[in-house]
C-alpha cells in the first residue's frame, strides 16, 4: 500500500508532542533547572485531572475528544510541596556541571571526558574531591602522572557540591526551547542587580 494514501486519512497529532509542561514545586520554584523540570502535555493533563497540579498557564493549542476540549497546559504546580534532594548523586552529569562544562585545566568547552586528579594508578578514588571535568588533549597529556609530574593546574579545586549549587549553575545554561509563559517563574528568585 502507497504510504501517501495512507498518511492523507490519518491525521498526525504530532505538534501536541511539541508542548511540554513546566513543572513547579509547591512554593512556585522548578523542581530543578538542570535538567528543567518538563512533562509531556499529557502527563500534565493526567496531573490536572487528578486534581495533583493546578494549571497556571496555557498554550494556545487544544487537545480534543469526541466530548471535549482541553486547552494544553504550560506551566503547571504541585499541589504538595516535594523536598529538594540533601545530597547530590555523583554522575557525569552532574561533574560537568558542577565544572560548568568546561576543561578544568585548560578552560576548554565541547567535546569533555573526566579525569582522576590523583590517578587510580596511584590510589586516587573514584569520588567528588577526585574526579574533574578534562578535554581530551588534556587527559592524554596528564595520563596516570601527578599534576605536579606533568605542570598542569587545576582552575578550581574539586569539592562535592550541594544541590543549591548545582541549581544555580543549572540557571546559566538554559534548555533549546523556552516558552514564554515559563519565563516569570524561571527567574524570579534570581538575584536582582543593583
């Protein structure tokens, strides 16, 4: 069967993919920054119809049924406060993160590995105050030699960070999209210039 012929009878709901929600905590904040905290127009209006989320701000678009209209929510909060985690998971991730995407030797954006400041051929572990973000060159450079061994710097010292941390640093790299009704709660608890 010609795939033509049969796209022109069955319509695509595909631009509601195109429509995330943004989720807020009880006290109007995100849930977190990095990664924002997003679900699927449909999880937002399952939460809505649950009566978990109130809906405060909507897309132009609609979701239809046979018996109703549903306009798509953008922005929705929890009816019931979630406590931010006390510790932060040590993930690759999160290391770049922490390291705000950049080489700690060299300063170098793109294309990161991470790299054991004591070497685990020396005894170094596996941990937070040990592991930073590197660019390639620089970790072939290093290799399993001492920082000392080979002159290299580090730009900061690795240290575990708190979730506040991570968040904040999450704030200076925003996602691809961002509707505009998200902006007012974004933002908000930014500190302001003088």
């Amino acid at each position: 069967m010609d795939g033509s012929y049969v796209t022109s009878f069955v319509r695509s709901p595909g631009n509601l993919r195109h429509h995330p929600a943004l989720v807020l905590n009880a006290d109007y904040r995100p849930l977190s920054y990095m990664p924002l905290s997003l679900w699927p127009w449909q999880e937002a209006i399952k939460a809505a119809y649950l009566d978990r989320v109130d809906v405060i701000a909507e897309y132009d678009h609609v979701a239809r049924s046979p018996s109703t209209h549903i306009r798509l929510p953008s922005v929705v909060v929890l009816k019931e406060f979630v406590r931010p985690a006390k510790q932060t998971a040590f993930t690759r991730f999160n290391l770049f993160l922490r390291d705000e995407f950049c080489c700690q030797y060299c300063g170098a954006r793109g294309d990161l590995t991470f790299d054991h400041v004591i070497p685990r051929a020396r005894g170094g572990r596996t941990t937070w105050e040990n592991v930073v973000a590197s660019c390639g060159p620089c970790n072939l450079h290093k290799g399993s030699r001492t920082l000392k061994q080979v002159g290299m710097h580090l730009r900061r010292m690795p240290r575990r960070p708190t979730p506040e941390e991570l968040q904040n640093v999450g704030r200076k790299f925003p996602p691809n999209y961002l509707h505009d009704s998200w902006m007012d709660f974004l933002y908000w608890d930014a500190e302001l210039d003088a």
